[in-house]
C-alpha cells in the first residue's frame, strides 16, 4: 500500500509592515518624551543657575551699601535729597549718606549704556581703593550697583519690621527701597530684581537687610 507523506509549512517568523510601523511610532513618541523631559531639566538648571547668580548680585550689592553705611556719620533724612555731585541723570536718589564731609548717594532709575539690563541702582561717593576701603582724596564717581531691576516691583509694606521706621524719598514703591528709624539710625533696606530665561515665566529675586550708622 503506498505511503502517503505529509508536510507541514512552517510559517515565516517576523514581524508584518503594520507592526513594524506600529513599533516605530511608538519609539518615536518615546524618543520625544525622552528629548523634552531633558530639554525641561536643561531649563531648570538654567533658571536656577541665573537665580542663585543673581542672589550672589543682590548679596554683594547690600555688602557695599551696608559698608558705606558703617562709616557714616548720618543718613540724610530732609523733605528733598540733597544735590549729588555725580548727577543723577533723570534717577530717583533713594538712599544718602554723609561721611567725612562727602554725600554718598544711591539712585535708581535708567541705565547709563546699554550695556545694562533694565534699571540700575547707581552709587555717587569716592571710590574704593584695592585695599577696599574708601580713597578719601578720590573725586566722587557715579557707577553702577547692580543691574535688572524690577519693572514693577512690588510694593514694600512695613519697611522691614523695622520699628519706628519710615520711608526714604518715597521709595517703597521702587525696586531699591530703604526706610531710617531717625532714633536708632538703623535703616532697611529691600532691592528687587526680575528676569526670564528662554521665553519663561518671570522670576522674582528679592533680599531685604538691615544695618546701621557706625
């Protein structure tokens, strides 16, 4: 009797058209939630970077303020600040101080060049010499504090808890702002500033201080 032999087919492995375009775009929808999640983290360690940098601003800003402070004799306290000798240039004085027959002045306002962001606090008083105290025989020169302030800041209420306290020239409304406890001689200080990296949200970066006459 003959014999009948019977094959089978084995069928083909891999994957059809459908799949593999099915696996493709899932790998591309994972590709781009790897690439904007790095993107993201890039982001924010930018904007911290710029933050604990302008922080650093800010810090070295009310070290100087606070130095000049320390060897005055008098803050200024009239209706009208008095005349700065560098000029002011349209900037409103917030801050005066009188020492060894010399007014330094602290002004906020439109910067001198464009080399700067946005407004500047600006110092008229003599310069530092390199072992960082004040040359008493220097001419009084105008430069700049530290720059991108706040264009709106917001406004300071209760000058720093400092008891006894009110504001000088007006300026709890701008981004440099100081108050004098006339008693004391103590005085507060706030200094706001505002940036945005990359097309970001605003950020904020503001430090209050308070020092002292001598």
């Amino acid at each position: 009797m003959p014999r009948i032999q019977t094959t089978k087919r084995q069928a083909s492995a891999g994957f059809g058209l459908v799949e593999l375009l099915l696996a493709m775009a899932l790998g591309l929808m994972l590709c781009g939630v790897v690439v904007q999640a790095l993107l993201g983290e890039g982001r924010n360690a930018q904007q911290f970077s710029r933050l604990v940098r302008e922080r650093n601003h800010q810090r070295r800003a009310l070290a100087l303020i606070r130095t000049d402070l320390e060897g005055a004799t008098e803050v200024v306290n009239e209706a009208a600040p008095l005349p700065v000798s560098c000029g002011v240039a349209g900037r409103q004085v917030v801050l005066q101080l009188k020492r060894d027959g010399t007014v330094i002045s602290y002004s906020v306002g439109a910067p001198p060049s464009g080399i700067w962001r946005g407004q500047v606090l600006m110092r008229c008083g003599p310069a530092y010499g390199l072992e960082g105290r004040i040359d008493p025989s220097s001419a009084s020169l105008s430069r700049v504090v530290v720059d991108g302030l706040a264009s709106d800041p917001s406004s300071w209420a209760g000058c720093g808890r400092l008891p006894g306290a009110t504001a000088l020239n007006g300026s709890t409304g701008l981004p440099f702002s100081a108050c004098l406890d006339p008693a004391s001689q103590l005085v507060a200080m706030r200094l706001e500033q505002s940036f945005t990296d990359g097309g970001g949200p605003v950020q904020r970066v503001r430090s209050e201080v308070v020092a002292g006459v001598g």
